[in-house]
C-alpha cells in the first residue's frame, strides 16, 4: 500500500496515510478537524540498490544498456569483402512495404 502525504490549508498541519490506492482521499484535517485537508504530491520514499535489471538496462538514460552498445557494430564500418551493404531500413532504401 502506499504512503500518501496530507496538508492542512488552515492550520499547515502535515501527516501521512498508509492508504489503499482505491480509498478514498481524506478531507478532515487531524488537527483542527477543518474540511481543507489535501493529498500532495511527493517523491516516491524508497531508493532501488544493487545490481538488478533497472541499474543495468535503465541507470544510463533508458538506452541499451553498456555490453549491448559495444556490440553494435558502427555506422562508418565497411561491409566485408564481397558483403552487400544493408539498407538503412528506411522508406526509399528498400527496407519498408512500400518498395
């Protein structure tokens, strides 16, 4: 469940809710028992560690991930002897439905 952040526009009062995601939001401030209670938004309250799948796939911006990269062969390389260069895949390059 998570942890939902409260404040109080009347009295500035502050707490937080272990709540349900399909409960409904609280209203009632704790402390002066005023209508004008509102959820706010914050950062989420944990840090992933280690070396799991999001440090390796996703920690460098989203991309491919280090070893992938490095494997990809460049863009300036030359076909092998007697290899025909690969289209780009683009619209006009023999790569898409259309041609």
């Amino acid at each position: 469940m998570p942890i939902y952040e409260y404040r109080c526009d009347s009295c500035g009062h502050q707490q937080e809710f272990l709540q349900k995601v399909g409960d409904a939001p609280l209203t009632v401030c704790t402390e002066c028992g005023k209508p004008t209670f509102s959820k706010m938004v914050t950062a989420a309250g944990f840090q992933l560690k280690g070396s799991g799948w999001y440090a390796t796939d996703f920690k460098n911006g989203g991309g491919k991930s280090a070893a992938k990269a490095s494997e990809a062969p460049k863009a300036d390389a030359k076909p092998a002897e007697g290899e025909k260069k690969k289209s780009s895949g683009g619209c006009g390059g023999g790569g898409c439905a259309c041609h």
